[in-house]
C-alpha cells in the first residue's frame, strides 16, 4: 500500500509537471520509499508496478533526460 501510495505521489508530480506552462531544470522528484526507488530500476510483473511504468512514460512526454 506505502508502495502505491509513493508511486501515485510521483505520478502526481509528474502531471504537475506535464500541466505547468514554466518549468525551469533541473527537476527533483523526491521519494522516501526503499521499494519505488528499487522499482524504478527493472522492468518488473510485480502488481502495482504498472504504475512506475506510467509514472515514466508521464516523465518521457517532458521530453527530459532523468
């Protein structure tokens, strides 16, 4: 549940992100969960790990380098 709560959180910053018509770099997304920093990493079938990978197709649409 911590796990999907972070990955929604992330997912939130990044809509911000997508939504806010000035965004000046670098950009920290800051996260405190060991599990969705790990996550972030492979590409996995856990559940719930669809939503690390939506939270980086969101980022993609930036058109920025993480």
């Amino acid at each position: 549940m911590v796990y999907n709560a972070e990955v929604v959180g992330m997912m939130l910053a990044a809509h911000f992100l997508l939504t806010y018509d000035k965004i000046e770099l670098p950009i920290a997304i800051y996260v405190d969960t060991q599990a969705a920093i790990e996550s972030s990493d492979a590409f996995s079938t856990k559940p719930g790990h669809y939503l690390i990978d939506h939270f980086y197709s969101m980022i993609n649409e930036l058109h920025i380098d993480l």
